[in-house]
C-alpha cells in the first residue's frame, strides 16, 4: 500500500474559507432580520385576530343581505323573509338561497272568479244563519 501525499488539501482549506465567507455574506440580512421577524410577528397577530372578525362580519350581512332586500323593495312578506334569514343564519346558510329568492318575487294578487265570490258570499251567510239561530 502506497501512500500518495494529497495535493488537493490546499484548496481544500481555501474551498472551505470561501464557502464559509459566501454564507457570512448571503446572511448578512440574518443580523437585521430581528425588525424582520417583529414585523412578521404584527402581522401574523394581526391576521389571526382580524380575519375571524372581518369574516363573521362579512358573514352575517350576507345573511342578512334578504331581509334587507325585501325592506327596500317593500315587500308584504318582509317578516317572514327576515325569520328565514335569521334560521338560515344558525343552519349554515341552508336557507339563505330560498330567502333570496323569496325577497326578489313579490307575490301577485289573482282576482277571484264571480263564481269564487258567490260561493264565499254563500259561505257566510249560511255561517252567520246558523250562529244567529245558536245566539237566540
């Protein structure tokens, strides 16, 4: 077994000088990186306080966005469409669609028939003749 002297060591010694000095530079910022990380910190803080907020926020508006619809629009089944949106607020948002659609329709009032007139005529006089006959 020959023993052959190594000439390579020198620069290995200069490689390992240079890469060392290469990573002292790239972590120049790694000095002033305490602003950097205090910054990061507000801002994360700020993030997972304000994000909850802004969204339940944004949430319950949405949710409340049919009531407010059928306000304006004066529609005659207001409260109604306002007890949707509230239920719709604790079940997820399951009837918010229906709530939505409901303020956008406003009912239509369909005249009744003169057949439709005399069979409710018909029904209260025959009504007030037997709670009349009952009183006396």
């Amino acid at each position: 077994m020959k023993l052959t002297p190594r000439s390579s060591e020198p620069h290995r010694g200069l490689q390992r000088s240079l890469t060392l000095l290469l990573l002292c530079l790239m972590a120049k910022g790694a000095w002033a990186s305490s602003f950097s990380d205090s910054l990061a910190d507000v801002i994360s803080w700020v993030a997972i306080i304000l994000i909850p907020i802004v969204g339940l926020i944004v949430y319950w508006q949405i949710h409340y966005l049919p009531s407010k619809i059928a306000e304006k629009r004066q529609h005659p089944q207001k409260e109604a469409i306002h007890a949707m949106c509230m239920v719709s607020r604790f079940s997820g948002g399951l009837f918010w669609p229906i709530a939505f659609v409901w303020a956008h329709l406003r009912p239509t009032i369909v005249p009744l028939s003169k057949e439709q007139v005399e069979a409710i005529a018909q029904a209260q006089k025959s009504s007030s003749g037997t709670d009349s006959g009952v009183k006396e």
